[in-house]
C-alpha cells in the first residue's frame, strides 16, 4: 500500500476485477456520452480491450481510495528492464471530480514506481478535461497524434472510432 495525502493505491485482487471493470466503463462512457450522446458499439473500453489491459505482461491493477472510500483505479504497465512505463487507464468516479482527486493519485503512482524514466498515456481528442489534467496538471507533453490519417499501429481503429487520440510521455 502506498499512499498520498489522502489517497491510497491498493493492488486490487482478482475478485475485486469485475466491480473495478464496472466501475471504469462507467466513468469512461461519461465523457462520450456527454461529447456524442451515446454508446455506439457498447461498452468503453469494451470487456475485451480491458481483459487485454489488465492481463498484459508487467500489468498493475490499482483501486484509488480516498479517506477508506472507493474512488477509482488505475491500469499501469511496468517494464522493469527499460523503466519506459505506461499509464494505461486511470479514472476518477464522476461523483468525486474537481477535488484533486486524480492529481493525487497520480502522484501517488509515480512515488510507487520510482525508477521510471518515461511514463506514456493516451486520451481521445475531444475530453478537454483529461488534455488539460495530464498537460497542465501532471506535466506531460503531447508527442502524438492519432487519426485516421494516422492510425496507432497497436490499435488502427480506436482513434477513428473516437475521432482522435493523443499520446502524451512524461519524462522524469
């Protein structure tokens, strides 16, 4: 356990994986819900893409509590040769948003994973919200941008689906 302020990270079991899962497609399918009106093809991200992210090599699941309570969750991937690690998900529940909640967390990942060199995450174009957290909060820059023009090889059709995707990197 590692912790905050009043934040902790706690590697979740794998009982805990289907509430986390819930937990996270409902705070994903909020901000396209809001930008689009809808769910076009289910859940986001879908059950397979998260089964993917969860059950990756060098995957780590984290809940993110706040004063004992249940805020969110993270996905990070963790290479432990390069130390060039990946902010796969990472998501506050809308009911808590705007009391710094993520930043602490965020902070709290990068004090667990101290021998990181560069940590990477992505985030669709349009959710201003995260742009401006991982950029004007967190510190990172955006090096990438992913469309249909350019596709991200490790997913071709993601940033289409979302109309774009930013890749951001943070180098310690």
């Amino acid at each position: 356990m590692m912790s905050q302020a009043n934040v902790t990270l706690e590697v979740a079991r794998p009982a805990d994986l289907p509430a986390f899962k819930q937990a996270l497609q409902e705070a994903f399918s909020a901000p396209v819900i809001e930008q689009f009106g809808g769910l076009a093809d289910g859940a986001i991200p879908s059950d397979a893409d998260l089964d993917r992210s969860i059950g990756a090599p060098g995957a780590v699941v984290l809940h993110i509590a706040s004063d004992g309570r249940n805020v969110g969750g993270a996905v990070v991937t963790i290479d432990g040769h390069r130390h060039h690690n990946s902010l796969d998900l990472l998501f506050i529940v809308p009911g808590v948003h705007g009391r710094g909640l993520g930043f602490k967390a965020w902070s709290a990942i990068e004090l667990r994973f101290p021998d990181t060199v560069c940590w990477q995450t992505h985030t669709p174009y349009f959710d201003r919200r995260n742009i401006h957290f991982y950029v004007n909060k967190c510190g990172f820059r955006i090096v990438e941008f992913f469309n249909r023009h350019h596709p991200e090889p490790a997913k071709p059709g993601l940033a289409d689906l979302l109309g774009g995707m930013f890749r951001f990197e943070k180098y310690r």
